[in-house]
C-alpha cells in the first residue's frame, strides 16, 4: 500500500483549530499533530479532518516529543 502525501503549502498554511498553533505530520499515521493541544487530527483520503470531535486526544508519552505518535 502506497503512502498518502500531503502537500506542503497546505501544511504551512493550516493550524490547530483549539490552539492555533503549529501542526505536525505524521506520515506514518496519517495524522497531523497539535503538541500544544495534544491532539491528532485523522488524513482521510489525502484530506485533514480538522474537528475537534474527530482528534485523537494523545496519550502524556507521546504528546510532545517530536516523533511519530503511535
């Protein structure tokens, strides 16, 4: 199975819609991460599902840390 790409431009213009802050892509997930509000925000067929009733609330280990949350 091939992995979905997510265009560049769209990750620097989009935010965490909590936080407005920065977001993080995990490729390996499909997910975009919000370190602030520890939240990861589904890739459903190459489109970010950015509401707040669909993240992933992270769990205290991995929020933060940069890498691949699992």
């Amino acid at each position: 199975m091939s992995e979905r790409k997510i265009d560049p431009k769209l990750l620097e213009i989009l935010v965490c819609p909590l936080t407005k802050g920065p977001l993080r892509y995990d490729a390996e997930a499909q997910e975009l991460i919000s370190d602030q509000a520890g939240l990861a925000f589904p890739i459903r067929d190459g489109i970010p599902i950015m509401l707040l009733d669909e993240a992933r609330q992270l769990d205290a280990d991995s929020a933060g840390k940069g890498g691949p949350v699992s």
